[in-house]
C-alpha cells in the first residue's frame, strides 16, 4: 500500500467558445491536502470536474496514483473514476433534495465496489457526523446548511475514496460553520488518511488546513505557494484576498 | 421473498377482480375493464421515466400505437396468440425507446419533453403512410369469437390484460426498491450530483427509456384485437398521452402505488362519464382533475397521504 496522488499537467478546458482552463498544472501529493485557491469564476470548478472526467479538457494529461498504480484519467467515464477511489463533494453540496439522508448516503455507495462495504461505511459516517445518525429519515433538503455540508461530506466518504476533492465547502455557510466544516476536513483526512485537494474562496480558512496552495487567477496557476507561509506572504494574495 | 409474497397477493388480487367479473354475468364490465387496465399499464410504464427519472415523455401514443401495429403487421402475415403479440410489441417499442433515449440523452426538461412530442408525430407520420398495415384507412383485424377454457374473447383479452398489469406493477414496484430505483431518483433529484457521485446516469436513463418504452408497446399490442378496427387517429389518440401522464400525477409519481391509484380512479370516472354522459367529456374531466391536483395536492394522492402521515408524526 503506497500513496495516492493526482499529477495535472498543462490542461486546457473550455466551455464552447469560453476558455476556462489554459495551461494548468498541479500537483497533489499523497497525503497531502492542497488548497486551491481563487475566487467565483477562475476555473477552480472546471478544474475538479477535469479531474472527475464531468468536463473533458481539450489538452494535457491527468493521471492519478492510487495505492502506487498509475492511473490515466482523461477519457475515463466519471464512474470508472469513481470506482478507482476519487470521490468529489461538488460546489454547493449538491444533495439529493427529495431524499432522506440515508438515501443520500447509500447513492454515495451506488457504486459495485462500494456496496461491498456499505454496512461499514455508514457506520463511520454516522460515526463521524452523529446528527446525521440523527436525520437518517429526514430529507435532505430540510436540512441545515451546516449538515448539509456534512451530508456531502458523508456521502462522498461512502466510496471509502483514497482521494477527495473538495469543492468550495465554504459557500452558503455561517462564519461558524465554515470553521466547523474545514476541522472536520482536517480532523477526515487524518482519520482515513486521505489525499484532500480542496478548492476555497476563503482563504484564511483553507489554509488553516492545507500544506500547501495554487493560486488559480483567469484559468491559469497565477501562484504556487508551496508552503503556508509562502501563502500568506504572497503579494497577489494580499492584494486579491485580504485587500492589503 | 417479500417480492413473491407481493406478486401472490397482486395474483390472488387480480383472479378475485377476474372471476368476481365473471360472476356479475355482464360483459361490458370486461369492456370497461380492459381500458381501465390498460391505462394502468400506460401510466405505471410512464412513471417509469417520468415519475422515477423525471424525464415527462409526451410520446406516449407512440409507443402504445407501434405496439398495437407490430401486431397489425404480424396478424396480416400470420396470425399469433396474444402473448407473443405482447412480447413482440414490447421489443419493438422498448428498442424505438431505447433509440430515443440515445437521440435525447442530451436533452433535459422541456427540450426531452418536446422532442418525445417530435417522436410521437413522426411515428405517426411513417404508420399513415405504410400501407401495409392499412395506411390512413386503418387496417380491419377479425378475432375470434371464443377462446378454448375462458370462453368470450373480451373475457379472455381482459384477463391478458389484467396479468398485463400485475407483470408492469410488479417491476415497477422491483425496481422502485432497488438500486436502479435509487439510480432513477438521484438523476431526477440532481443529475450532476448522480454523475459526481459514480452513479451511471446515461446508462440508467436508456434502461428507463427502454423499459418504459416496452411497458407502452405490450399495452398496445392486444389494441387492434380490442377494437377490431385500427387506424392512426385512434392508435395514436391524444388521450393516451394525456391519460398517461394525469394518472401517475393524480396518483403520486415518487412510488409504484401512485400510478395504479391515478388509473383505477381516472380510468374508472372516464369510463362511468362515456356510458353516462359521453366519451367526449373524458379529457375534459382529465383537465379539471388535473386543476385540482395541481393547486391542492401537487405530490398527488399519495403526497397527501404522506404529508398527512408525517404531520401526525411530528405532533
């Protein structure tokens, strides 16, 4: 059992006639949690449903390393990549609405080689978000904003991914909440020793967490902080995000 | 194992309605009945798409009417029993389904829902104009009076129906409750997320296409033995469409239950209406039914008994 890692190199995305994506590279390496970070706007989300085969890119390549075999993920149907253990928690949360948290869980598991473990995943999932044990038999829509961030989090956790790609968990949340959220990331990714790429608008938070961070400015890397120190000191940040 | 216990009762269910029939020695009860059933199987079929993936299928016509002319085609070669008339109607209907769902598959709302209306007039349009099976001048089929062991020949196309239903019933009722079901309900709750959480969303909607498709089809298919005289203007009739649609929105279209409940009720007030007052009052009471369902139950009868249910619970 070695690591798991995702390796972007110089993909381009576009969306009809709109560039979304030129020339991106990234790297996350095992275990690590990377933030990438911009705001609305700049491709962070092209750049997740790159990664989940949702948006194909027009150049460059993908590959992700999972428990040491390499894997190339251009081409690749969502669900196959899915199956290799990438599991995405999309901007928004995107929660089944008219479904009860359970229902939400169990379809976080539709996939063969998850329904294998179901009885196992859940209960860690109730385990890691007891007030989602709770609502079991609530719907979903009903739910708070906060535990519907964990919900997402939860069904995402269902696969039992080796790798989790986080988008904008921060949106729509209290300040509260969102400090809440990324502990829970933080206190996730130790427990199941997972690889995180997290895309954030909310800087100060998302770095709280992550070892390093890409700056993503008009679809390219305008930045790559490879520490957190280097983050906070960058100049493009400064003036971006904290107005200094 | 609940499954069986399910499809016993539904049989035992189906032969009381059969013989209990049978007892009141009137033959217009199998009449009546036959079209009741057939609505049945229609909506329950639709419900598959529309009320399982939320994909509205306006086509409905199309697919009950190419079930009902394969068997026009096939009796004017040679004459086949009923039940493979069915199983030949359902391949030809759920392969055109699974066709459209390849064609529509990036079409979602309204845009899936007008291009179901496009198949329907097309599908029309080819039958009028293929004279083989009687063109626009419709085709005559001559059934037999009687049936060896059930007797009368409405008798016996009502209880062809009837195991018809309980079979559709059935799969529905099977795949509400299983992973496909889960499959169905996450795409019509929110397809991006399906696709995001590994669910194989362009898979699962052909099998709905499919499947629905072929429901509709083996509820045409025994149509030309029915009526005895078909042409395009009744094989395609608005009110398939219509009906197919209203009877799981009355019902309640999340569950398997929703459907049967829309179509015995519409099925039977329409019915009650053209021996009463007239056949022509049928779509107008579809639409003030439909008024009523939208403003005071919009989740149908079955929201309402569940919304109802939870307020209980939550006293």
């Amino acid at each position: 059992m070695s690591g798991s890692s995702i390796t972007v190199s110089g993909i381009h995305a576009a969306y009809g006639a709109v560039r979304a994506l030129e020339d991106v590279s990234l790297e996350v390496k095992s275990g690590e949690t990377v933030a990438l970070l911009g705001t609305n706007g700049n491709g962070k989300s092209t750049l997740m449903k790159c990664i989940m085969g949702i948006v194909r890119p027009s150049a460059g390549s993908i590959f992700a390393e999972i428990d040491g075999r390499r894997h190339d993920l251009v081409g690749r149907s969502t669900e196959a990549i899915v199956d290799l253990g990438i599991a995405l928690v999309p901007e928004g949360r995107r929660l089944f609405p008219k479904l009860t948290v359970e229902e939400n869980l169990l379809l976080g598991a539709f996939r063969r080689i998850a329904r294998a473990q179901i009885a196992n995943n859940r209960a860690f999932c109730f385990e890691a978000f007891p007030q989602l044990a709770e609502r079991r038999r609530q719907l979903a829509g009903s739910l708070s904003g906060g535990e519907q961030q964990m919900l997402a989090l939860g069904r995402a956790l269902m696969l039992a991914p080796r790798i989790l790609l986080i988008d904008e968990p921060s949106v729509g949340l209290a300040p509260i909440l969102v400090r809440r959220t990324i502990d829970k990331i933080q206190q996730l990714k130790e427990q199941y020793r997972l690889t995180v790429l997290m895309a954030e608008q909310n800087f100060t938070q998302a770095i709280r967490i992550a070892d390093r961070g890409y700056v993503i400015v008009h679809g390219r890397i305008a930045f790559e902080g490879r520490s957190t120190e280097e983050l906070n000191n960058n100049d493009l940040i400064r003036k971006f995000y904290l107005g200094l | 194992m609940r499954f069986w216990i399910f499809l016993l009762v539904a049989l035992a269910l189906g032969a009381g309605v059969f013989f209990g029939a049978r007892y009141l020695h009137n033959d217009y009860l199998f009449f009546a009945g036959y079209v009741v059933l057939e609505y049945l199987v229609l909506a329950t079929a639709w419900n598959i798409l529309g009320g399982y993936c939320g994909y509205v299928n306006f086509g409905t016509a199309a697919f009950f009417a190419l079930g009902a002319y394969t068997s026009v085609a096939i009796h004017k070669f040679s004459p086949m029993p009923i039940p493979v008339l069915i199983l030949l109607g359902g391949i030809v209907s759920g392969i055109v389904g699974l066709g459209m769902g390849y064609l529509t598959l990036r079409l979602r709302g309204a845009f899936f829902s007008i291009a179901t209306l496009a198949l329907a007039v097309v599908v029309q349009t080819l039958i009028t104009n293929w004279d083989y099976v009687g063109g626009s001048r419709g085709a005559y089929v001559v059934r037999p009076a009687t049936v060896p062991l059930v007797g009368s020949y409405i008798q016996y196309l009502f209880l062809v129906m009837l195991v018809l239903a309980i079979l559709a019933v059935f799969a529905a009722r099977m795949i509400e409750r299983s992973w496909l079901g889960y499959g169905f309900a996450s795409i019509r709750d929110d397809e991006l997320a399906a696709e995001a959480s590994g669910v194989p969303t362009l898979r699962l909607k052909l099998m709905a296409t499919t499947l629905s498709g072929a429901f509709m089809g083996m509820a045409g298919a025994p149509l030309p033995y029915y009526v005895g005289y078909l042409d395009p203007a009744s094989g395609f009739n608005l009110a398939y469409a219509v009906n197919s649609i209203a009877m799981p929105l009355v019902g309640g279209t999340t569950t398997w239950i929703g459907p049967v409940i829309g179509a015995l009720l519409l099925g039977t007030v329409q019915q009650v209406a053209t021996v009463t007052i007239s056949s022509a009052v049928n779509l107008l009471i579809v639409g003030v039914v439909l008024v009523g369902f939208v403003m005071i139950a919009p989740n149908g009868i079955i929201g309402l008994i569940e919304a109802r249910l939870r307020a209980r619970s939550d006293r």
